[in-house]
C-alpha cells in the first residue's frame, strides 16, 4: 500500500507541484468536498487550495460543481495517473524529436563545436565524469599509433573494465599501447581480463603504490593528467610542450621500471 509520500512524490514526478499532488491526493480520497475539507484532509492551506484547484481542473483531474458551497469532484486516483503518465509521454515523444531535429540542424564544427585543429592550444579541466570517460574513449577510438597511461589502481581497474573494448579496437587498429600501473592488491582477480586483453602492442609494467602521477598521452598529441585522487578533476592539453613534459616523464619512468 503507497504511502501519502509516495503518492504525492510520484505526482510530482508525473508533473504537478508539490501543492497540486497534495491537494489532489486529499481530493481524490474525499470524491466530492469543498475547500475547507480539501485543505483539512491534504493539510495545505485554505487559500492555496483555491490557488491550486483550477490547474487541477486544467490537467483534468478534477472538476468544479456549482454549488454554494462550491464542491470539487475529482478524477479518480487511477485514471489520474493513467492521464497524467500519457500526457509525460507525449511530452517526452514530442522533447525527443525537437532534440533531434535540434542536433540534426548544428554542425560538428559551429561555433563552440569547434575542433582541435582550430584551435591548436587549449587547456582544458573537465569536472564531470561523465564528460571525462567519453573523453578518454573519444581520445582511445581516435588514436592512431600510441597511448601510454601511468594508472592508479582504480583508473587502471577501469581500463580493463570499462575501456576494454575501445582498448581492444585500438591494438586491432595497430595502437601500441604501454601502461605503467599500481601493483594489483589480488593480482588473481584482474588476471582474466589481461589475459582476454594479451596482444603483442600492449605492454603493462607495474609500480609499488602509489602512481606519482596518473596521466594519459594519445598520439604525441594530447595528454590527460588527473589532478586529484578521483578521476575528476581532469585537465586535457595538446599544447606541445605538455605532451612533451609528460612524454619526456613517462619514457624515464618506463625504463626504470
């Protein structure tokens, strides 16, 4: 059975303001009243309930009768939620297509979709995950002859995790790939995956922990340095003398190792 806080909490998420579900919860359990019930059973305020009604009657979950007082029918809770749910629906369809007729009428390079080779020096933070890991595979699927990495533990975990597959179309695409890693706590644990991932341009090298730095360089051309413990805070470069300042890092610390 659906609690008060439920119901109304799957009103708002159906559309209705937090006074408008409130108010035609406490409706719909008295089928027919007035002002002074409504507002007693839904326990908001007297005035607001006079605010509120006629957005009600306007999503069609209620309806005024004349009357002195004047009564309030409402739309059983069922079909509501029925009216409600296909009318999110087709706000939905109808979102969706503008959307796409939307990306359908901007070009890659307008404006702030300007690419790399526009603008050959950025600097660039990432703060979202989200945006980071759709870097890093962007970066992964369009790299042409190397990707080095220096991991942490969880970055390299998400390597063979969730990269695994753009990783595996980089080396069958001829991608030298070197990774230098944190020594793996149960290196029993992670051992399947590097073996589904064996192929002649992978090298991984390991480190005790921690990584003095995690970074990622594409090509000679871009790098990835993490700034934090997370894997946000990201910064992004192509300016030349980044990539070369962590070229020139990664290369002695692979050859130490």
């Amino acid at each position: 059975m659906f609690q008060d806080d439920e119901c109304v909490e799957t009103l708002m998420g159906l559309g209705l303001t937090l006074l408008q579900a409130k108010t035609y919860l406490g409706l719909a359990k008295l089928g027919v009243a007035d002002v002074k019930s409504i507002s007693k059973v839904s326990k908001v305020a007297r005035q607001d309930v006079y605010r509120v009604t006629p957005n009600l009657q306007k999503w069609g979950l209620a309806e005024k009768i004349i009357s002195t007082p004047t009564l309030y029918r409402a739309i059983p809770l069922k079909k509501g939620l029925s009216a409600l749910l296909q009318q999110k629906a087709e706000e939905n369809a109808e979102l969706k297509e503008k959307t796409s007729n939307l990306i359908a009428a901007f070009d890659d390079n307008f404006s702030v979709g300007m690419t790399i080779k526009e603008n050959p020096a950025e600097f660039i933070i990432t703060s979202e995950k989200t945006l980071f890991r759709k870097r890093i595979t962007e970066s992964t699927l369009a790299a042409q002859t190397s990707k080095d990495a220096i991991l942490n533990t969880e970055g390299f975990n998400s390597m063979l995790f969730n990269g695994k597959q753009d990783l595996k179309s980089a080396l069958k695409k001829g991608v030298t790939v070197r990774v230098i890693a944190e020594e793996p706590e149960n290196p029993q644990a992670i051992e399947g995956m590097i073996t589904d991932l064996e192929h002649p341009l992978l090298n991984i090298k390991y480190i005790p922990p921690p990584a003095p730095i995690c970074l990622m360089i594409f090509d000679d051309k871009e790098v990835h340095l993490r700034m934090s413990e997370g894997a946000v805070p990201s910064f992004w470069s192509n300016n030349p003398n980044i990539v070369s300042l962590s070229r020139r890092y990664f290369n002695e610390l692979w050859n130490q190792i």
